[in-house]
C-alpha cells in the first residue's frame, strides 16, 4: 500500500479566503510551509478507501518518522491475516480521525496477539470490574473482593491506565489510607469526647436544655464513628490487587504486577497463649485477656465439658474440644460422612455465615478435606447424640426437616454459625472459666496434641492446615509443663561442670544419708529384740519355778 510524505502551504487568499498551494509565494522559503503524511490503508468491507492522514509537522525528517510508524504497525498483521489486518486499519483511521498519539509497536503488537481491544486504554477499575465478574468462588470470598475493589482500590486508583500502573501509586493509596486511619481515630475522638460532655448536662434548666440542644445538633454535624482500615484489612486488599494483576499477566495485557512489590506494613498474628494461674489471676482482677488468642489447660476444657454435659449441643463442644473441627465444619458435617463403627469422620463440608444468611460450601482449602481419627470415648458421646436426635424426630413427627447434618437446631434444620458462637459465649460465661472464642477451643485441640507428644505432621493434617509451618506459627505456646519437660531435656545436654560437681555431691549426700538410715533402722531392730529375748527367758524361769512348786502326790 502506498504511502508518502509531502509538503504543504497552508496561506490562503486574503480576497477569497482559498488556500494558496503551490502558488503562494514563500513556497520555496525553508521555513515556510509544514509537511503531512498520507498513508493507505486496506479497504473497508463496502470497499470504500480509507487512510491515515497527519500534516503540521514542522521538517521532513518529522514526518518520515511517523509515516514509518504507521507502516511499522501495518507490519504487524501477517497477509494471510485479513482479520488483523482489519483491526489495525481501523485503529489507524481512528487515530487519524481522532488525531490521538500512534501507539507503540510492541504495545499494539501484545495486545494483537492476546485479542484485546487496539484502541482505547482499559483502567484499572474497567479491568477490576471484568475480573470480579468471571471469578467462580463461594460467596463469601466474592463479597470480599467486591469490598476490597468498592471501598479501597476503585476510589483510589481506578481511573488509572492498567498497563502505567506503578508501584509508586500503590504506595502512595496505602499511605492515603494511613492517613485516613489517622483522620478516623480523630474523629471518634471528638465524637465520644462530645457524647461524655452531653452525658454531664443535666436534663432540667431551661439553660440546661438549650445547652444540650447546641450539643446535639454539634454532634449530628461530626462524622459518625468508623471502623479504621487495620494491618490484615491492607494486606487483604494488596492480596486482592496481587490476583487482579496476575490474572491480567496471563492474558497478557500487562506484563508487570505492582502489587507484588509493594511494601506495606506486616500483620502480626496474635500468639495462643495458655489460661495459667497467674493470667487467671489478672483477669480476675483487671477483666483483660493477655491476648485475643487464648487457649484452656486440660483440666480448664474438662471443667467446660463437665458443665456443658447436658447441653444439647455438648456432642459438638466435645468434638471440636478434642478433633480441633472448625465451626462451619462441625455445623456441616454430615452422618453420611461420620462413620463410627471405624471411628473416622471425613470433613467434606461446611456452613458458612454471609451476612446472616447461611450458605453450604466446601471445606475453607483443598488440605481442609481431610479423614479425622476418633477416639473411643468421642465415638461414645456420638452415639449418644445420634440417639437423641432419632428420639427428638419422633417426637417431631412430619415437623422434622432431614437435612443429614449431626448437629442441627431442635427441628432438624441447619445450625446457624452465628447463633452457635453466641451460644458457646454464653455457657463460657455461666461456668465462670476465664474467656475464650469458640474457635480458640480448636487451638485447645491443637495444644492438647502437641502436649500428648503426637507429631507435627499429624497435628496438621487433623487440624486441616495445607503446611505444617502454619501450625508452628500459630501453636509456639503449649501448655507449661510441656515447655517445661522440653526445657529440662535440653538442658541435660551441656555437660557443665559446676552441674557434675553438683550432681556428685548431691549423689554423694544421697549416699550418706542412705548409709545413715539403714545404720539406724539396724539399731532400731537390735533394741527390738533384746526384750524378746529376756522376756523369753523370764517365761522359762518362771515356768521352772512352778514345776518346782507343784505339791507331789
């Protein structure tokens, strides 16, 4: 297709108001007139010509470049390629008509080659939108992902071009967030300052009552209370962004994550620690929790579990007691799957709180399905649960709904995640034991393993966790005296010589004392039998005595 730079006088007649052309007289002049390019492109379908078309440029070296753009991007659809070739014809008359900027080659060349649009330039909340959209997950894990991408990432940074996105702007939406975080904490501040002033006024005076009237209206005027965006919010929503971008890369229509490199501030995790005397102490005292993961001593669940008896539910408080079942996990877990002549359960589902409604789901990760051992007793406790409920669907009659489920509501019907919790709350508090969250009775079933010397490995794949280090992680506190043991073993491995010293005088002490005692209990027993003996004789004597005595006949 042919293609050519020329030049171009752009004077017009001062009489007729027509361009001069050729005949303007400063044609010759070098500086005079500008240069344009003309391009053809392939025809339309109709069979119309079409081509790009740029003039203004200021020498020829100027418009040669951009004419050998044009062709460069021509270049890009093979000849037996008719459909690329239409796409790149229709974007250059585009470009032409709309007098944008050429794109880059290799730009063009990508988004050719991954079937994307040629024209135009897909944001980050376009590219948001059509991502959230072809995402097939469980509800719950899709609402966050929508939360991330409304509340955070579209407000921040979703008018920006996908393939110029920076980790730079990533740094700077996170550091706007601290900044919000900030500005929130402010504002609660004065609105529970405001709240405790309108507490103080009294309520009769009518200056009393214009007072409050003032502060009333001040307060409607402040932002209402909000929650800040914490550590695990932030890590989330660079999570979210991290899958966005990566989706995007193996469609090929960028080819560098930011979110990958964005630095932010880490999440720690909160240790399981254990309900000691002394933490017992303080809480009585002070009503605060060393921490918001705390796990009960064996004899703190047994207590629990002597409370609960006769609840209802005591079948699933034993069961996550001992097995570490998490809670939609147990409020899922279906006969079917308990098998109790074997003693095995397989975790194959779960209930899941969205909102308040509930929804049936698969277990949290691919590891959470898993077979988990039963112990003799729990299969006992079971049985006696499974007798119940048969008792309870007589009594039910047609009323009964068979969802499957061991553990359900009075009727049969499904078990409420959120209403179990509260539940669970409410028997922690009538039995005076110092508080924990439901789940954190699932990290006293993780203790209680550790503690029994069961291995890592094990522990895990019981819990469910895909990788023994998130065990490690969370369960580097155990009960004390397990601590304890392992540090006395440790201990015993440096042969310290002020320990032998120590040890040899100790043994050597050991020694006299035992020489001592048996030198005692020797002297003990020769006292003893010196009185036996006199006392023998004294029988003997006496008995003498009397035959000498005896009349003869």
């Amino acid at each position: 297709m042919k293609g050519s730079t020329y030049r171009r006088c752009s004077c017009r007649d001062p009489k007729t108001g027509k361009e001069l052309g050729i005949s303007c007289p400063k044609r010759n002049s070098r500086n005079h007139c500008t240069y344009s390019v003309r391009q053809e492109l392939s025809p339309r379908e109709d069979g119309t010509r079409r081509s790009f078309a740029r003039g203004g440029y200021g020498n020829l070296k100027a418009a040669q470049v951009d004419l050998d753009h044009v062709r460069g991007l021509l270049g890009l659809a093979d000849s037996d390629d008719p459909e690329g070739t239409e796409l790149i014809a229709e974007m250059l008359a585009e470009v032409s008509r709309e007098r944008s900027p050429l794109p880059e080659v290799e730009e063009t060349r990508r988004r050719l080659n991954s079937g994307q649009d040629l024209i135009g330039s897909l944001t980050v909340a376009e590219w948001l939108d059509r991502w959230l959209a072809g995402k097939r997950i469980r509800k719950s894990g899709l609402n966050r992902y929508e939360t991330d991408i409304r509340v955070h990432l579209k407000p921040r940074i979703g008018d920006r071009r996908l393939d110029r996105l920076r980790v730079s702007h990533l740094s700077e939406m996170f550091t706007e967030i601290r900044d919000a975080n900030a500005q929130i904490l402010e504002d609660n501040t004065q609105r529970r300052a405001a709240r405790d002033e309108l507490a103080t006024i009294p309520w009769k005076g009518a200056e009393h009552r214009a007072r409050r009237k003032a502060m009333k209206a001040a307060i409607d005027e402040m932002p209402p209370f909000r929650r800040i965006t914490g550590p695990a919010t932030r890590q989330h929503v660079k999570a979210t962004l991290r899958a966005a971008l990566n989706d995007a890369i193996g469609q090929q229509i960028i080819t560098f994550n930011p979110a990958a490199h964005v630095e932010i501030d880490p999440v720690r995790k909160p240790k399981a620690l254990v309900w000691t005397d002394e933490r017992v102490a303080k809480w009585e005292q002070t009503g605060e929790k060393p921490s918001p993961v705390m796990v009960w001593t064996p004899e703190q669940t047994g207590a629990f579990l002597d409370f609960v008896a006769e609840d209802r539910l005591y079948a699933m408080w034993h069961l996550i007691a001992f097995r570490g079942l998490r809670r939609g996990e147990a409020c899922g877990q279906p006969w079917s799957e308990t098998n109790l002549d074997t003693h095995f359960l397989t975790v194959s589902s779960q209930l899941l709180q969205d909102g308040w409604e509930v929804e049936a789901s698969d277990p949290k990760t691919e590891s959470g399905s898993r077979v988990v051992a039963l112990d003799d007793d729990t299969v006992n406790v079971l049985k006696h649960h499974r007798e119940r409920q048969d008792k309870a669907r007589e009594e039910w009659g047609k009323a009964w709904i068979e969802t499957g489920h061991v553990f359900t509501q009075e009727d049969g019907s499904w078990l409420h995640p959120g209403k179990v919790t509260d539940l669970f709350e409410r028997l922690v508090a009538a039995s005076g034991l110092p508080p924990i969250r439901l789940h954190d009775l699932r990290h006293g079933a993780a203790t209680l393993m550790l503690a029994a010397g069961i291995d890592i490995k094990i522990v895990s794949d019981t819990l469910g966790h895909s990788d023994t280090r998130i065990t490690r992680d969370i369960y580097q506190s155990v009960l004390p005296h397990v601590g304890k043991s392992a540090a006395e073993a440790t201990a015993k491995l440096v042969p310290l010589q002020r320990k032998v010293e120590a040890e040899k005088a100790a043994r050597k002490a050991a020694k006299k004392q035992k020489a001592r005692k048996a030198a005692a209990n020797e002297a003990d027993a020769g006292k003893g039998s010196k009185p036996k003996k006199n006392k023998a004789k004294a029988q003997a004597k006496g008995s003498k005595k009397a035959t000498h005595l005896k009349p003869k006949n």
